[in-house]
C-alpha cells in the first residue's frame, strides 16, 4: 500500500518555496515524486531552488506570485491550467511579516491583511475552484500552534532575546485554521480535500537559552527540524489521506498536548 503515499504525476503548487519552511518542503515533495509549481514574489529565489532540485533530477519549476493582488493570483492558476491541464494539490506556505510587534504603525497591519488574509482568501477561491472543476485534489495550509494558543512570556521577551511577535500572525493563523473548516465543508461534495497543519517550535538560529526552554515544553525534548514538517504535507496531499478533511493537526513534539 505505500505506493498511495506517493505523488508521482501528481502536480502540485507550493507558494513560499524558499523560505524556512518552503525549501525543505519542496525537496521533500520532488522527493516523493510530484510535479512541482514553486511561486513566490522572489523569482530569483525561487529559480535557484527550482535548479537546484532539476539537477537532482526532480521536475521543479519556478513560478512568480503576489499573494496580495488578485490579478496575480488569476494569472498564476490560468497558467497552471494551461502548462500542465490540470493542479493536484495546493500547499499554502507563504506568509508575509510586515509588524515587528504589537506597536508596527497601523498601516504595517493593513498590509498584512492584504496578503495573509485577502490574499490566502484568493488563492483558495481561484485555486479551490480549479481543483472542484476536475472533482478532486488537496488543500494543506500551513498554519502554525500560534493560531491556536498565546505567546508564553517564559520562552519570548528579554529573558530568551526572542521577541514576543506581532498580533497580526495569530489573528491570521488562528483564522486559517477555520477558513480550512469552511473550505472543507464548501468543497467536500466536488472530492476536494482541505486541511491544514500547525507547525510550532522550529530551529531558526534561535539563541540557546530559548531552544533549551522551549525544549523543556515538549514531549519529545526538542524543537522541529527541516525535515519535520514534510512527511505530514506529502501524507495530506497523497491518496493515503482520502478520507480526511478539516483537520488541523499540531506539528509541535506534543507542545499544544501540556
């Protein structure tokens, strides 16, 4: 049976490619043998990972997306249709950080909406309707656990040199997580799956004094690494998942179980 855990032929979109998520999710889905579609504003960025992984002998392609203007996201999926006739799966990785905490100017905020909640918004309207169209594929969104809980002040202030973050990132990940039961619900009956995932508590270069805390506050004694997040994604887009949608599922070493 593992042959349903594989996604060869499968086309599948992947916004945010080159990111701390998005580069080892698209090794992890040429791994698992999809045709993938990385689209970022970047391209530059994106077309160095996409060589990257076509001299590995992985069919990656790079793709150029403003996830805060419709039009864009219009021009992305029509060209997708076009390239390749049909998108398998779609995973919503990028996510845009204008408010470097709760006193970024107002303006700072208005831009985060534009991006990480219009635009995520867009991007499940224009691709979702593609995918209904052909009466299949799967949604993963990328959420993270701050969607679901607040910020402990033990592991974020002065005390780690980890900031606090901004509010607008879990207002908008905590909206996403309901906007993945909406979907799931809207397109269910056309054989569209959507879900979405929940990172928390990945290594970023953080000082050790938080990794050693934060650390402490999971079940399995230690954060998230590259290739921690990518198996959940290929499992959610593979037909070993077919029965599944509107789940939000914590990748976190047990952090949000406490």
């Amino acid at each position: 049976m593992l042959h349903r855990f594989d996604l060869k032929n499968k086309v599948v979109l992947l916004t945010g490619g080159a990111g701390l998520y998005g580069r080892g999710l698209t090794a992890d889905l040429a791994c698992a043998n999809a045709t993938v579609v990385i689209a970022s504003r970047d391209r530059a960025a994106g077309e160095a990972v996409a060589e990257e992984e076509r001299r590995a002998g992985y069919d990656v392609s790079a793709e150029v997306l403003d996830q805060g203007d419709p039009d864009s996201i219009g021009a992305l999926r029509d060209r997708i249709a076009q390239r390749y006739g049909r998108l398998d799966g779609l995973v919503n990785n990028a996510v845009s950080r204008p408010m470097i905490g709760p006193d970024a100017p107002i303006e700072a905020w208005e831009e985060s909406l534009r991006v990480n909640a219009t635009g995520v918004y867009c991007i499940h309207r224009e691709f979702g309707g593609l995918l209904s169209i052909q009466k299949s594929g799967s949604i993963v969104n990328i959420g993270s656990i701050q969607g679901m809980i607040g910020p402990s002040r033990n592991l974020y202030g002065e005390q780690t040199g980890v900031p606090l973050g901004a509010p607008d990132y879990f207002f908008h990940k905590g909206g996403l997580i309901n906007l993945t039961r909406y979907y799931a619900a809207l397109y269910g009956p056309e054989s569209v799956r959507v879900n979405c995932l929940s990172p928390g508590g990945f290594l970023a270069d953080q000082p050790d004094e938080f990794v050693r805390r934060y650390s402490e506050q999971t079940f399995l004694g230690r954060m998230g690494g590259k290739s921690d997040l990518g198996g959940a994604v290929v499992f959610l887009l593979s037909d070993a998942s077919r029965y599944i949608t509107g789940v939000n599922l914590p990748i976190d070493g047990g952090y949000t179980a406490r």
